[in-house]
C-alpha cells in the first residue's frame, strides 16, 4: 500500500492515529512530519520492513 498523502509513492509504514480526522497509512517520511503535531500517535506497522521505518 502507497502513503496516504497527495503525491507520495512511497510504500506505507506508519499508521498515524488522528484525533481530529481519520486515521491513516503514510510513509515513514510523512510520518516523522505529522507525527510532531498534538494529539496524532505514529504507530508502525508490524509488517513493516525495518529498512523502510528509517
């Protein structure tokens, strides 16, 4: 499965736990960017490849 976000092909590694919205599926990238926002828990994946978490 691909990221969630607009425009990114990467492979998805993190589920991020939105309070506001739905929760979603987003590269590693994406993930260390969202993930810094209040209240959104980054979750990764436990089939995720190590490699790809970064």
């Amino acid at each position: 499965m691909d990221c969630a976000e607009d425009d990114c092909d990467r492979p998805a590694v993190v589920e991020l736990h939105v309070p506001w919205a739905e929760n979603r599926l987003v590269c590693a990238a994406h993930a260390r960017v969202l993930g810094r926002q209040d209240g959104v828990v980054a979750d990764p994946k436990p089939d995720a490849d190590d490699e790809l978490l970064g």
